[in-house]
C-alpha cells in the first residue's frame, strides 16, 4: 500500500493496518519455518508497508502534538539551561577536591 493511500487513513485505522501486517508477517514467518511456503519476498513487502503505516502515524501524532506542546517545549527549555551549569560546577569542585587530597 502507498504512502498517499494511508494518509487517508485516521489513526485507529492505521493502528489497526500495523497490528494486522505484522499478524501477517507472523503467520508467514511461521509457514516459512515448517515449509509450506516458498515464497519469501513476502516478508520484505509486509515489513515495508508496517514501516510505510508507523511512518505516516507517526507523521499524525507528532502533528497534534505540535500544536498541543509548543508552550510545555519553551517552559522545558527555560528551565534546561539553570540546571546544567549546577551540576558542571559540582563536578568542578569535586575533581579540585581529589587533587588536592593526592
């Protein structure tokens, strides 16, 4: 399946696409080991459209949350920056504290 053929897919419909791909992919791993298939390019083409269908859910949850998480992502990184230089200058001390005592 295309990529522009699963855009069109809502989320639940592309969760639903991945769970069945990869029930797929299990089945014919399973007919593969006990030789009932000789076919397995099929492998290869269910991992791909798993990937294809991850790729654009992924593509629509990272875009409603970009929307939602835009003031909680500036907070974060306000607070970021305090923090580091704490810790730096803790290891500072501590390294001048074990030269001092050798």
């Amino acid at each position: 399946m295309e990529a522009k053929e699963l855009r069109t897919l809502g989320i639940d419909e592309l969760k639903a696409r991945c769970r069945q791909w990869g029930e797929e992919l299990f089945r014919a791993r399973f007919r593969a080991q006990s030789a009932e298939t000789k076919d397995t390019s099929v492998f290869k083409k269910l991992r791909k459209d798993i990937a294809r269908a991850q790729t654009v859910l992924n593509e629509k949850l990272n875009a409603g949350e970009a929307v939602a998480s835009k003031p909680v992502a500036a907070k974060a990184q306000v607070e970021a920056p305090q923090d580091k230089p704490a810790t730096k200058k803790a290891t500072a001390k501590k390294s001048s504290a074990k030269k001092s005592k050798e």
